[in-house]
C-alpha cells in the first residue's frame, strides 16, 4: 500500500512539473492577435465616426465613439505583458495553472497550493488595471488582462483538458499553435465593427471589472459552444477533439476525445451511426474544416480584445 502511494505521489509530481511548461496561445500569437485587434479598433473607429457624421443623428445607431488611441509606445507596453504571461517563468506556471472555470464557482487548490484556474486572478489583475496609480502598471495590467480574454477562446482551456501528457510526449495542445488567417480577418472588418459596437452596448452604465469579468465569461461560454457543435458534413462533433467532463462539464478536467490531440493533422476516427455503426470520418492535415473552426476562435479572440480595448479605455478616460 505504501509502495502505491508513492507512486502516485511520484506521478502527480510529475504532471505538476509537466504543468509548468502549459501554456495556451504561445508569445508570437498572443502579439499577433493584440496588435490585430489594435488595427482593427483603429479602422472601425473611423468607420464610425464616419457614420456619425454622414447620417442624420436619428438614424445612427449608438457607437463607441472616439478612442483617445494609446500610442505606439502604449502598444508596445500593453503587447510585452500580454506576450510575457505566455512566458512566465517556470515555478510560477507550475502553481498556476492556466485554465478557466466557465462555473464561475471558487476552485479547491490541487495539494493547498496549486492553483488549477485563472477565475480569481482575473479579477486581481482587472482590479489592478482599472485603479493603478501610475500609468504603466495600467497599461501592463492591461496586456495580461487580453492574454486571458484571448486564452478562454481556444478549447482547452475552457473544456477543460489537461495538456501536460508527458506520457505521450506532448506538453501542449495543437489547436493552441495552429496559425492565424491574419488577412482574412482583416477583411472582416465591417462585421466584426457592428459585432462591437453592439456588445459594447450592453455594457454601458456597468462597472468596468464586472464587465470585464462578464466578457471573459461569454467568451469562454461561446468556446464551449463551439466545441460542441457539429463538424459540417460529418456524424461528429468537435467533442471528438476535446471531450468535456461527463459528470461536471466545465468545471471538472474532460480528455482528448476519440481523435486525440490532433487537431490540424490527418485523422481518422469512430464516428458510427445507428444506421453505420462502423462508420469512420476521416480528416485530413490543413482540411479546411479545420481552418474553418480556428478562423471563428480566433476572430472570437480578436472581438473579445477589440472590446476590452473599448471598455478600458473609457474607464481610462473617466
């Protein structure tokens, strides 16, 4: 008995070791997708501006107005942070670990001192933004206050699975390195400006922490509908990647599904029917229905920065 209880303590070790070298996004992305967003809340207050000018007031729906745009310096604080979580060092990832909750309920800590999810320190660190007395600490609160908006948009951490399989030689999640269609999602500028500009609304007259709570909430809630929605064409879901917790979906650690951590590669899997319970559905590297699904998530990464952008500047402004 003794002997098996050393082993499992030896085992948990190991996995907690292993969490330490867990990230989602890495650095490059979180950088791509920030100054993406930047971009884009730069184009589409113009676009707005534009409307408010052209149409009879009446007429014009409710927009952000102008940005009071953070400079390029700003930028560069606010991207350094965000890229810097992804590359934190490996004591401090190994006791926190970078999953969310989308439960919203207090965590019990693995051991009394690992920290499995971000929930609180979310909060700690949107407090820390919207009331830091110098301007840097803000703006460096800022950068890691995107770095978790834009995490809760990739499925494994929301699910959530564990990514850390040391014993399949894998200490990361494919989806989390599958590359950015930047030029497409340039293009979707018009859709993603009336996207904003209508969530933003919603949060007028709320407190800025809630709201930024609220947004890393619906983003994480809109990740989980995604992985459970439908592969088009196929017998099968997005759950044969990321299979959520059958007993307490979200809150309990679910697995890789029937096509394992292959998102992205060629793969076949058990996707039978009652008609065809022997039927396989196959995929192959690059297919376009997976660039189909990591297009939606990280356009969802950029919306959700793009908004918090918004929502941060105007406390910044007040």
């Amino acid at each position: 008995m003794k002997k098996c209880m050393r082993w499992r303590n030896c085992l948990l070790f190991v996995s907690l070791l292993a969490s330490g070298a867990v990230q989602a996004y890495p650095g490059e992305l979180h950088q791509q997708l920030t100054f993406l967003a930047a971009k884009q809340v730069s184009r589409c207050d113009a676009i707005w501006s534009q409307a408010q000018d052209s149409q009879p007031a009446e007429r014009v729906p409710a927009m952000p107005g102008s940005l009071g745009r953070l400079s390029a310096l700003d930028m560069r604080y606010v991207v350094r942070a965000n890229v810097a979580r992804s590359k934190s060092n490996f004591f401090a990832r190994m006791f926190r670990w970078n999953y969310f909750d989308v439960s919203g309920e207090p965590n019990d800590a693995v051991l009394g001192m690992f920290d499995t999810r971000f929930n609180s320190r979310f909060v700690a660190i949107s407090d820390q933004l919207l009331n830091a007395s110098e301007k840097r600490d803000r703006l460096e609160g800022f950068g890691e206050v995107l770095s978790f908006l834009q995490d809760v948009s990739t499925p494994s951490r929301v699910v959530p699975v564990f990514t850390g399989r040391w014993w399949a030689f894998s200490l990361h999640d494919r989806f989390d390195r599958y590359s950015i269609d930047e030029s497409r999602l340039e293009k979707e500028i018009g859709g993603l400006c009336q996207e904003v500009a209508e969530k933003l609304s919603h949060f007028d007259g709320k407190d800025k922490q809630l709201s930024l709570t609220i947004l890393l909430g619906q983003t994480a809630r809109n990740t989980m509908a995604a992985v459970n929605s439908e592969i088009v064409g196929l017998p099968a879901s997005w759950t044969s990647f990321w299979r959520p917790s059958a007993k307490d979906p979200g809150r309990a650690f679910g697995e890789y599904g029937v096509a394992g951590n292959e998102f992205g590669n060629r793969v076949e899997f058990r996707c039978g029917t009652e008609e065809d319970p022997k039927m396989r559905c196959l995929l192959l590297k690059d297919d376009p229905l997976y660039q189909e699904f990591a297009f939606e998530r990280h356009r969802e990464a950029v919306s959700a920065s793009m908004i918090a952008m918004l929502l941060v500047q105007r406390q910044l402004q007040q």
